[in-house]
C-alpha cells in the first residue's frame, strides 16, 4: 500500500506577526507569501556554532551549510515550541532554548522561489553528538566564529540565504 504523503501547511503572518491565514507549504515559497519561521543556533561549550549541510532532496537550497535547524511552526505551535522540536526531529539534540531576536527578511532562492519569514531565532548550549535526520542533513560540523567569518567572505555561495542575511545583519545578538 502507498504511502500518503501529508501536506505541510505555514502560518502566514503579517509585518507585526499577526496570523492571517495558512497557506500550503512550497505554495508559500512560490508566491514569496510572509509566514512564520524558526531558526536555531546551537553552541558547544567551546562557543563552536554547530553548522547542517542541507539534504540534497530538499526542494529548495540543497547541499548548502546552514545554521543547526530550522523549520515552521504548525498552526496553534507556539515558536519555542517548533524550534524545540525540529531541533530533536532533525538533530536528535535537545537543550534548553532562549528567544534571541526576531526579523523579517525576503531572498530569493533556487528553483523561482522565494523565502520571506518573520523568523523566530533561538540559541542553546549543547555538546551532545547530534544524530542528524538524513532527509534533513547530509552533514554537520562545529564551527569556530572565526573561522565560518572567513568561508563567509570566501565562499559564501556554500550557505544559504537567510543564513547570510541573520550572519550579517544580527549575528551580534546571538550572544547577548
């Protein structure tokens, strides 16, 4: 018997985070529609930010280095929540998370699609051995701040888009 596969839906939101409505997932991405987001950045005790290389079956952004998860909430999923979870479905890592910041943000990526997020970021401490989700990861690594500003400056086509923008724009934040 075939599996069925489940339609992911995202919150639309607008400019203050407000919910206006739901929209089907990859819908949203064609359309460039504002909707809810969550980014985490996981530290060791080593302040070593812990990078994912994105699956290469993802539909958008594959095979780029990212921050250590990030996913959508479902409807009603407080953002604590959601990065909580997505942080064990696809690291099997979990530790206590604290609100950093928010932005909002609209990049074009691969395929004419779009990614506009009001994108709710999280931080933590872990230094468990992440245990990635292979639909969701290919590889991981730590990283020290130092070193990800130079492959940042060298090679930034390696990240993916809201990775650069939350690096250039807010990376301060993360450790305040």
């Amino acid at each position: 018997m075939e599996e069925q596969v489940k339609e992911e839906f995202v919150v639309l939101v607008d400019e203050q985070d407000n919910e206006v409505g739901l929209m089907e997932k990859q819908q949203a991405h064609i359309e460039g529609k504002l909707h809810r987001a969550v980014s985490v950045f996981i530290f060791n005790s080593k302040k070593q930010l812990l990078l994912q290389r994105r699956a290469s079956t993802k539909y958008h952004s594959p095979n780029l280095w990212t921050n250590t998860c990030c996913s959508h909430p479902r409807e009603g999923e407080p953002a604590k929540r959601a990065a909580t979870r997505r942080l064990g479905e696809e690291m099997q890592l979990s530790c206590p998370l604290k609100h950093a910041f928010s932005f909002i943000y609209n990049a074009k990526l691969d395929n004419d699609l779009t990614e506009h997020e009001f994108d709710h970021v999280f931080t933590g401490i872990a230094d468990g051995v992440p245990k990635p989700d292979p639909a969701e990861v290919s590889e991981w690594r730590y990283i020290t701040i130092d070193e990800l500003d130079k492959e940042l400056r060298t090679n930034p086509k390696q990240f993916t888009e809201w990775f650069k923008i939350c690096y250039d724009k807010y990376f301060f934040e993360l450790f305040s």
